[in-house]
C-alpha cells in the first residue's frame, strides 16, 4: 500500500488550499470511476459503482442524470436507505480529502449522507441539507492506525426527495490527525436559550436566536457562515447572520416541527466545509389536561425504579458480577433478540448455546438483584407476517423474575417500518405479556404515542417537553449517551461524563444508560479506551448513590427552598432518609455561567459526590459552575 501511495504522490502531486488557506499536499483520486460517467455494467449504476437498498420491497430510483447519479425513493413506505458504493483500500494512520458536489429538491424531508464505513470509528458521515444548485463539500478524516484500511463508501439517500450526486473525489493528504481540526475547525451551533427551540404560547422574543460556540475571530476571516429555515409548511428562509450569531424572525415559524440549518463556507473556493442541523418546535397551544413538570418514573412490581443501565454488547463476553460493581442495575446485549432461542419455529433452528447463555444472563441478574432488558426479533417487530410468532417466543423470557422488559431500537426513525405494523406487534406483546413494558429508542414521534411504554432518547429540555406532548407525560424518559465516544474513537471529558447523569435528571429523565461498554474495554473500538473507563466507570459507581433518592418520596428539609441558583445553574433536589442531594450543573453551550448558594446548617458534612471530594463551607455554601459542568453535592 505504501509503494503505490508512493506512486500516487510521484504521478500527481498537487497543492491544495484547502479550508483555513493552509496548502498541503495530495496525490490523485482514489476512486474509480468518481465523474459516475456511464457506461454501466449494472442496469443505470456507473461502473465500479454497486447499488444496494435496505428492503427489497422499497420502491427507488437510481439512474445517471444531470451529469452524475440521480437517486431517491418512491412512494411513502418503507422508506431507509438507497445508496450506490464503492470498497477501498485505505492507509492506516493516513489523513484523506474527500469532496463531492451534489444537489436537491428544496425540501426539509430530505434526509441524505455520504459515509465512510471501516476508517477506525462507526462512522465518518457528512449529511446533506437541501441545495438547489449544484454545491461542493469538502472534509478531512484520518485512518485510525488499529483497523486493515478496509473500507466502504456509501453515497445515499434515506428520503424521496430528489438528489443528484456527481464528480466525487477522494486525495490521500501530507496532513497528520492533529492538522484535521486546524484546517476545518469544528462547526457547532446551538440555541441561545431551550426558548428558541422549544417555543410555547407565552413567548414573547421578537427571534429565535442561536449562536456558533467557540468559533475565533480568525475563523470568521476565513469562513463564511451562512444559515438557512426550513419550515415544514413552506420554503426555505435565508436567515440573518450576525458575526456568530444567528437570528430566525419569530413571525417565520410556523407550529410544529421545523429546522435551522447552519453551513460554514471556506471564502477561499466557497466549498461547504460544515454544517449543522437544530431542530425547532413551536406549540401555539397548550393541550389541557398535560402536566408538562411530571417527571415519570419506571415502576417494577409497583416500584418506582431509577434504571442505570448498559448495552453490554453483541454477544455474552462480559461479567454480570463486574457490571454490577461498577454501578449498573439493568444490562443489555444485542445478542438477546435472536429467534433461534424458541424451540417452537420448525424453519428456525433451535441454537442451545444461545438459549443457554441467555438464561444463565438472567440467573445471574436475579442472583445479583439486578435485571435485563430483552430486545425483541427486527422481524417481530417490523414485518406483519412474523407478528403471529410472539406468543411462543415471550414464553422463553416473560416468566423471568429479572426480566426488566422488552426493548425495540430505531424501529421508526431509521428503518420506517409502517405505524400499523408497530402497533399490531406492540399490542401483541401486550396481549401475551402484559406485565412487562415495551421500551423504545425512537424520537418522540406523536404517531407511536400508543406503541410504546418508555422512551429511550438523547434527554434535553425541549426533548423531554416533546416526550410530554408528543406521547404523553405518563411515558417515562430514559437518557442514552456514549454514542460520541463510540463514532469519533474518543474519550469525552470528565466534566461531559458527569453533566449526562446530572443534567438529564434535572430535565425529567428518570434513567441513564451507557452506550457501549466496549467503548472502555476494546483498544480495537475506541483507542483511548482506558480513559473512556476511568471518566465513565467513576461516575456510574457514583451516581449510584443518589440514584435511588431521585425516584423516593422522602420530604425535603426545610432548608431546601433556600438553594439559590444565578446565571445559567439549573438545579433539583432530591432526599433519601437523612441524606439530600442537590443535582445542578450548566447546559453545555449555555452562554454564561451559574452560580448555586445555600445556608449550612451546623454539623453538616458536604461532598461533591461524583468527584469524592468533601467541601469546606463555613455559614453559607456558594458554588460557580462553568458551561458542561455538573456536580451532585451530597448534604448530610
């Protein structure tokens, strides 16, 4: 591989002034056929070009036109992924350019991307906002040195809305990683206040402002921010940029669901270097009857509960009795959705091994005092045809004593299976175990208000206020988090590990889960595997603690209602027998800092609970908290 990027670098040495006007080296396409110039070896896929589609049954078009590829679905059903891709050999530990022009029908629906499979994280993804002409986008992404360098390119479309792909290029570069974030910086926009994303009735700002955190001066000479509005009931809104401010007339936003859509420019080549999606909901009336401050709690046997839990994996290589030590109370493996664990299905093999892992999972959970979360089969779930199979399959787990309940992933916003077959199976589950609850990672889609129980979701305040309205505020929230250090091979912080089980909690989340534990037990997954463990292994054992008080009915002492808060600090306060925690923090991209304060009662002893560290106070307790940060400060 070495000598042939030789070879490249000695035919085809070109400077490329790329985003932030800094030159640096790269050698010739690596693609084959990246002009998508017919003739086609396949019926309208270009050659070296293979078209792949995630159901059959799905209606698409993909086709050459306009000079490049023409591709999108047909109909309303069934609608996930249509993509044509190329496979390549990568060098590990190398830095690559890739730009692509494209272009598209002017419709918010459009939900499209062209991604990188098998570079070292799950993913390197650029996704695409509606562009009526024909427009450049250019990154960077580095080989992470522990992977083969197999890889696959994937230039698709997950909508109906038309989209043209054409002149798709990729360099192999003379950068290193640490050059990646210097050239093209990170692109960030965020709402100024949960007021400009989620907009009730009694708001009165004249704009829905946002604002691109943590972007220089010296960026804005050498970037262009532009951003655009998508309504869902009209055209597109070019809105006013300030500097690194944003501004959305309020008057422009309609009720419902609509989007802000932030685009960063090189001024040099006016390529598209970044973008960023914020989704905005506006309620012009409020429902009566919907407690909008009931925080739902996960209730077994009549219990409430505070579920922390962990996606343990694909398979069984983990320990039970670790996990629990760590903090965790409800685990998860992907490996529990298997059919071939019934005996009951002649066309389906009866696996033993599996059969027996799975029970001895949910011994060793009962043996422990902790439970396990079922995933039901994606055929159960998302075609009508195998609905008819649960009641013999719920059989081999609904008897379980630690059987938490049954979990179903992405069953609507990514693979689209139809409502009515959602509904059907959800029922039928309820209908042959209706102790158990359904729980769903999904969006808070009013559609499936009455297709599940729970909803596991990335919690935010506006998300948890949509979870109310949208499917009803008897539905408990469970924050899911990880996902970050799981694509990008990172560690995030400690301040970012501690804010996901503090800040949650204080929005209306009554569970935290961690995805994935291989994040902090496999160098192959994520290189920096041993921090990942120590910021979030800490934290889990922590927090368990408190996790019992947020779910108690124990009164607050009397001294409670003089916690002050000032600036941005949010906070709640939970108790436990003599115990009282005070759960606060500042919102990640909040635009100032917080400050809490309370009088100490004589013989008091104060901790920061998640950094086991005691603090001094003498009559009054003051604390200044910075954007990200979280603490639970443990009174007794």
């Amino acid at each position: 591989m070495k000598k042939m990027m030789t070879g490249l670098y000695a035919i085809c040495l070109t400077l490329s002034l790329a985003a932030g006007n800094v030159q640096y080296i790269t050698g010739g396409n690596l693609l084959k056929n990246g002009e998508l110039k017919p003739p086609c070896w396949h019926p309208d896929v270009p050659h070296y070009w293979v078209k792949w589609q995630q159901s059959p049954q799905s209606k698409t078009v993909l086709k050459p036109d306009d000079g490049g590829v023409l591709i999108h679905f047909k109909g309303t059903e069934y609608i996930n992924q249509i993509r044509f891709k190329q496979d390549l050999k990568l060098e590990p530990g190398k830095v690559y350019e890739f730009q692509f022009d494209y272009r598209s029908d002017v419709n918010p629906d459009l939900h499209a991307d062209a991604t990188f499979w098998g570079t070292g994280v799950f993913m390197r993804s650029w996704w695409l906002a509606p562009a009526q002409e024909y427009t450049t986008v250019r990154g960077l992404f580095h080989i992470a040195e522990n992977v083969k360098g197999n890889v696959t390119l994937t230039m698709q479309n997950r909508s109906a809305v038309r989209l043209w792909y054409r002149n798709i290029r990729l360099y192999p570069t003379s950068l290193g990683k640490k050059d990646i974030g210097r050239i093209i910086p990170d692109f960030n926009v965020h709402s100024v206040s949960s007021d400009d994303v989620f907009i009730t009735p009694d708001n009165r700002k004249a704009t829905a402002d946002f604002i691109v955190n943590g972007f220089s001066g010296e960026n804005l000479k050498k970037f262009r921010i532009e951003a655009e509005y998508y309504p869902s009931n009209g055209n597109a809104v070019t809105c006013r940029v300030k500097g690194r401010n944003i501004m959305i007339p309020m008057n422009r936003i309609p009720e419902g669901k609509s989007w802000l859509v932030g685009k960063l420019f090189d001024r040099k080549d006016n390529a598209l270097v970044g973008m960023k999606r914020v989704e905005i909901n506006r309620i012009m009336t409020l429902p009566s009857g919907v407690d909008l401050s009931r925080k739902e709690c996960v209730r077994i046997n009549g219990r409430k509960f505070f579920p922390i839990g962990i996606y343990a994996g694909n398979g069984w290589n983990f320990s039970v009795d670790e996990l629990v030590r760590q903090g965790y109370n409800v685990i998860h493996t992907y490996a529990s959705n298997r059919e071939d664990v019934c005996r009951a299905f002649p066309d389906v093999k009866f696996n033993e091994k599996a059969f027996r892992n799975t029970q001895k999972l949910l011994d060793d959970a009962k043996r422990l005092g902790v439970y396990v979360m079922i995933q039901l089969p994606h055929r159960y779930t998302e075609k009508a045809d195998f609905i008819g199979r649960f009641p013999q399959w719920l059989d081999v787990y609904k008897n379980h004593p630690a059987l938490f309940g049954y979990y179903v992933d992405e069953t609507r916003s990514i693979k689209n299976t139809p409502y009515p077959v959602i509904k059907a199976a959800y029922d039928a589950v309820h209908r042959y175990d209706p102790k158990h609850k359904w729980f769903a990672y999904e969006n808070p889609d009013p559609n499936l208000r009455n297709s599940m129980d729970a909803i596991i979701v990335r919690c935010s305040p506006s998300v948890k206020l949509l979870c109310a309205l949208n499917l009803g505020a008897d539905k408990p929230v469970i924050h899911c988090f990880g996902q970050e250090d799981f694509m990008a091979q990172s560690a995030k912080s400690l301040d970012h590990n501690q804010s996901q089980f503090v800040m949650p909690v204080i929005w209306g989340a009554r569970g935290v889960f961690y995805f994935i534990a291989s994040n902090y037990l496999s160098k192959e997954v994520n290189p920096e595997y041993r921090l990942v463990g120590e910021r979030v292994l800490k934290t889990v054992k922590r927090f368990s603690e408190a996790a019992p008080a947020v779910v108690s009915d124990d009164p607050l002492p009397a001294w409670a209602n003089q916690v002050k808060t000032g600036g941005k600090m949010e906070k709640a306060i939970f108790a436990l027998k003599d115990i009282t925690y005070i759960f606060c923090g500042v919102a990640e991209g909040a635009g100032e800092n917080g400050v809490l304060s309370f009088p100490v009662q004589e013989n008091t002893e104060i901790r920061d609970l998640l950094n086991a560290e005691t603090l001094s106070a003498e009559k009054n307790f003051t604390l200044s908290l910075k954007p990200g940060q979280a603490k639970i400060i443990r009174v007794k």
